[in-house]
C-alpha cells in the first residue's frame, strides 16, 4: 500500500514536471513566433539570407582605331568552406601543386575553421579544371573578372595597370580609375538548408554601374612601330635606357610613347619598379644642344640676330673666364648664326645668346614650358628643374643656351619642337581623346588646348624650322634624312653629371627632336637614348637614325605621298 502511495507520487511529480516544462517551451516558443526578439531575428537573417555583390565590369581602354588595349576575362576564383573540410592536410597536399602555393599555407587557410576563406583568385581555366577534378568537398568557386593586356609590353607605361581587385594602380588605368572601376551592386538573396543560394528569391538590391571605357589618342600600329625601333636601339646600343615619344603637332595628341626596358602589365609583379617606371615622363636629364632651338627661338623673336650675321667661332676653343675655356665638338672659325644651329657650335651660341637679356632668356624657357607639368593626364610626371634667375650663376648664361644647367623631361622636349611646328604655338599633350559609356555615348571628351599663350610669332618659327631644315640637309642632323621628305630637326649630346657632381667623360645622353613633312607637319618625334654604348654616342650618329627609321614607317602608314619629285631626286643623290 505504500508503495502504491509512494509510486502514485512520483507519477505525478514527473507528470507535473514534464507540464511545466512543456508550458514553458510552449510560451517560449509563442513569445519567438509573435514577439521575435532582434538578436534572434539577426540569427534567422544571418542563417537564410546572405548578401550577393555584384562586380561591375571594368571599362575598356582603346586606342584611337578603337583596338583595344585593356579589356577583361571572366576567370574562376577557389574558395573553401574550411568549416566543413575533414582533413585539411590531404586536401592540402592535393591542391598545392594544382594551385602552385606553399601547402603549409593552404593547410592553415583550410583548418582555419571559417566559413569562406580565398584560396587563390583568378586561376586560368585549366588550373581551375583541374581542382574541380579533385572533387574535395566544401571547395567552391566564383567568377570574377581578370583585367587582361591582350598586346603583352605594347603602350605598357602609358596603360599601366590594374591589381586583383580591378583597382588601377599605374599609368592611365590609375589616372582615369574613376571613370574606369565603376559601382559594386548587391542584392540579398535567400539560402536553402544547405546554404545555396535561391535566386528567385531576392529583396534589397543596389543596381552594378560598370565602368566607362577609355578611348586613348594612341595608335596601336603607330606605338608597334616606336616599339620595334626602340627595341632594337636599345639592344643594339645597349643603352641603359631609350624614349621615343611621338606627337601631333598641330592638336597636341599622344600617338606614341615608349620606354625601354619595358613589362608586361599581364604579369607586373615580375618588374621591378625601375622596369615599369614611364621614362618619358618621370625622368629628367640636361638636353644639351637640341635646347638650342629654344635658343634659337629667343634671339630671332627679341630682333637680336639675323640669319645671315657672321660669328667667329675661335677655330674650337674659347676661353670665356679664367677658369672655363668653352670648347667646339669641331673647330670651326667664321659662321652664320644659321650655320652655328645647323653646326651646333656651343661658341656660336655662346656669343649669341650674349645678346639676350637673362629676364628675356628666362621668360622663353618657361613660356616653352620647360619647369612645370604639362598636365598630360598620368601620374608621376616630373617638372624638370629650372632654377629662378636669382640662381643664376656668372656662367650661366653660357650653360643654359647650350642645354646645361637644366633639366627636362622627353615629353617636355617632343612639346618644345611641336610648338615650331605648330606656327610657335605650343599645344597641351594628351593622352585621351574621350571616356565614352558602354553603348559609345560620349560622357567627357578632351578638346585640343593651348598650354600657354603663343611662344614665338609664326614668322620666328618659320625662321627655326629653315634652320632645322638645313641641320638635316647638311648639318649635325644628316643621318636623319628621308627619302622624298623634307625632315626638320636638331641632334643633341650631352655628358651627364656624375655622383660627384662632375660631368662624366664616358656617359652620355643622346638626343634628337624633329618633325616632318615640314611644310604640313604630321608628327613631331623625340628620341632619347641614355648611356649608348660604343664608339658611336652622339645625338647626330645614334639618336637621329632612329628618328628616320620611326619617321619613315608612320609616313608610309600616314599614306603621306612624297613632298615632290625633285625633292624625291634631290633626297636620293643625298642617301
């Protein structure tokens, strides 16, 4: 009887137990149906909706032919699910050699136990056919788009390019990023139980903008042609560096511009940094006798000489101070202010330039625009240095006309000779001709500018460009002559300043500058070639053929005919 009592008892505490129990899960889970707390609704969100970015489509870079440079792939990223992987060692062990990564790395990102960790991103169809073989569970994969350089080295330095988040992070690709890179977009999509998403289900979303394309003022064939004969100066003379800039004159368009050594944007991370450094418009050297045209320039347009004056140029030696006897490449004795540009007598100049006040001197080389930016559109362009008047020194005066004493850029000096081609009006280079959207609407064009107001009257440019004419025909600049073109242009040398602060006897920068057809000129050229080695360094015997050789290919690509038959006659008894 008592254990019937006892038993009874206990029935009915466990029974009660249990009620209780079940009112209070009862009335927690009515209070998380009706009154869900934030903290729970969080969780439920977390578990079964999951934010989707949506990669914008980086923008394409032309050239002016609408070819295009830059463009994207749509490349497979790996991921894992390292929550889920079972044995992170074998997985490990399987994708290293596959994926070309150090295993203890992959071992550590796979047992890191987070839900989603990168593995490695943008891996070419064949790696990414590869892993997927392996059939690891928890391995997933992404599409993501890879910015590709379908023309490897070609107009490298003037592209730049873009990291593995489609950032730009050199040249154009850096500059117009902007414009480029576009907006991510996203939606929130709903998760099945095993965490794929239901794309039919969606709520909330911010529409991708993708990014306007770049359409440059380079030629593609014009660039290749530039390329090829930098490359082979640059071999040939196993030079510590070569520039060819090619201009248009008259609107101030880039068609052009090379640096050697160059890279691959595709692979930039192979470069060091002194390999995709853009030459023509970061680095800086004393141009040395192709300043002369400035020169040149400023007596004619002050009414200082006349064509035809007579110089005497010491027979090549001239002492100007006690201490400093200024010497001739040649001796020469009585010349025409014609002949001593043509020549390229620094004691001709020397005396000459005496002539011209320094404020007046000074007013020139800055209205060339020599000592500030010409606001190219890409990054990291040098002013050059030009010391204020107050800096001057006694000798000076006779540095400076000859091209000492200062310091330019490539690009600086392919504007200086454009502006005499161009009538004495001295144009803004560019390197962008429009950003247009994806249907061809232009959003933003670049019109031709002036960079500063008129430099020389047209008559004063007629007089340099005869001048030119001549340093071709028969002076320093005779290894630039073409065949059936009337060429002008100046050839410079000039030793550079060694860490000692003196100038070198065995290093040099070989310069020439030019344009052509004269009387309707298309293209204005710079070459610079730094450190030539050989017997041959000058401007006049390293520099000025390749000018001719890049003249000739865009003259016959330009389809420009002949000047006429006797010139055509006259060019061939030259060559």
């Amino acid at each position: 009887m008592m254990y019937n009592r006892s038993h009874r008892r206990k029935a009915v505490l466990v029974s009660l137990s249990f009620l209780i129990l079940l009112s209070v899960l009862s009335g927690k889970l009515i209070s998380i149906q009706l009154f869900p707390s934030n903290k729970i609704t969080k969780l439920v969100k977390r578990q079964h909706w999951t934010m989707r970015v949506i990669e914008p489509e980086r923008g394409i870079i032309f050239d002016r032919a609408m070819r295009k440079l830059a463009m994207n792939k749509r490349l497979d990223s790996v991921y894992a699910e390292s929550i889920k992987i079972k044995d992170s060692a074998r997985a490990a062990s399987l994708l290293s050699p596959i994926l070309d990564m150090d295993e203890s790395v992959l071992q550590e990102s796979l047992s890191s136990g987070r839900p989603f960790v990168w593995l490695k991103r943008k891996i070419s169809n064949d790696v990414s056919a590869s892993v997927q073989e392996l059939k690891i569970e928890a391995i997933g994969f992404v599409k993501e788009n890879k910015r590709f350089y379908p023309h490897g080295e070609l107009a490298s330095h003037i592209i730049g390019f873009a990291g593995m988040d489609n950032v730009g992070l050199e040249g154009a690709e850096l500059f117009y990023d902007e414009y480029l890179r576009g907006r991510p977009g996203w939606s929130l999509v709903n998760r099945d139980a095993k965490r794929r998403p239901v794309l039919s289900y969606e709520k909330d979303s911010l529409k991708v903008i993708d990014g306007y394309n770049l359409v440059l003022t380079i030629d593609q064939i014009i660039q290749y042609i530039a390329e090829r004969a930098a490359e082979k100066a640059f071999e040939d003379l196993k030079a510590a560096s070569v520039t060819i800039i090619v201009m248009n004159p008259k609107n101030g368009d880039i068609l052009a511009m090379v640096n050697r050594p160059t890279f691959d944007p595709n692979l930039y991370n192979n470069f060091v940094q002194d390999m995709r450094r853009n030459r023509a418009i970061v680095d800086t050297y004393e141009p040395g006798s192709t300043f002369k045209v400035i020169t040149a320039s400023s007596v004619l347009e002050e009414g200082l000489v006349q064509l035809q004056e007579r110089f005497f140029c010491e027979n090549g030696a001239y002492r100007v101070t006690k201490g400093h006897v200024l010497h001739d490449h040649v001796p020469h004795g009585w010349l025409t202010f014609e002949e001593i540009i043509d020549e390229s007598s620094n004691i001709g100049v020397y005396k000459v330039a005496e002539r011209i006040k320094r404020d007046r001197f000074y007013h020139y080389i800055k209205g060339f625009g020599f000592g500030g930016r010409t606001g190219i559109g890409l990054p990291g362009e040098s002013k050059g240095t030009v010391y204020p008047i107050s800096k001057w020194s006694k000798l000076s005066m006779m540095a400076l006309p000859m091209g000492h004493e200062i310091a330019v850029t490539s690009l600086q000096m392919v504007c200086a000779i454009s502006s005499i081609a161009n009538k004495g009006v001295l144009m803004k280079p560019g390197i962008v001709m429009s950003i247009i959207d994806k249907d061809g609407n232009i959003i933003k064009s670049e019109e031709p500018e002036e960079l500063f107001s008129r430099v020389v009257s047209e008559r004063t440019a007629k007089l340099v460009t005869d001048i030119l004419v001549k340093a071709v025909e028969d002076g320093t600049g005779v290894n630039a002559r073409l065949n059936g073109y009337r060429i002008a242009g100046k050839t410079g040398t000039a030793q550079k300043i060694e860490a000692s602060g003196k100038y070198s006897h065995d290093k040099f920068v070989a310069s020439f500058i030019g344009f052509a057809p004269v009387d309707d000129p298309r293209v204005s050229i710079a070459v610079v070639i730094d450190e030539p080695k050989g017997s041959y360094y000058t401007g006049g015997a390293v520099a000025a053929p390749v000018f001719r050789n890049v003249v000739s290919e865009i003259l016959k690509y330009m389809e420009i005919p002949p000047d006429n038959n006797e010139r055509l006659i006259e060019a061939k008894r030259w060559n």
